[in-house]
C-alpha cells in the first residue's frame, strides 16, 4: 500500500521528478568575485557584452525584414 495522502489525477507524476532546476550557464559565483579589484569592471564589462549580443540579433532580425520587403 501507498501512502494515504498522495495526489491523484492529473496532479501525480508517472515516476519520480527532480525539483532541482538546471543552473545557468553563467557559472558558479564565488565571493571571492565580488571582492577582487577589478569586480565593477569585470559586471559592467559582462552586461555590455550580453546588450551587444542583443543588439547585434534584433539588427540582424530587422535586416532579415528589410530584404525581404518588397517594395
């Protein structure tokens, strides 16, 4: 026999389910970041290159548009 209060339906998982998410890709973050030097430049640095990446996609994406409007 099962446990008496366990969920039924379509609330019950099939077989067991992990409740760990996957980490990102960035990484593990050490303290040890954040009190080097350089830590302001090192954050600052990352973020611009991710909104250029950003960037660089969404003018792809609008050239994608504009050559494919015909006129």
């Amino acid at each position: 026999m099962g446990p008496k209060v366990e969920p039924f339906g379509p609330w019950r998982f099939p077989a067991p389910v992990s409740i760990i998410v996957v980490m990102s890709d960035l990484g593990l973050h050490y303290i040890d970041d954040d009190l080097s030097e350089t830590w302001l430049e090192d954050w600052a640095g990352a973020g611009i290159g991710e909104i250029e990446d950003y960037l660089a996609k969404h003018a792809a994406f609008l050239a994608f548009l504009d050559g494919s409007v015909e006129d």
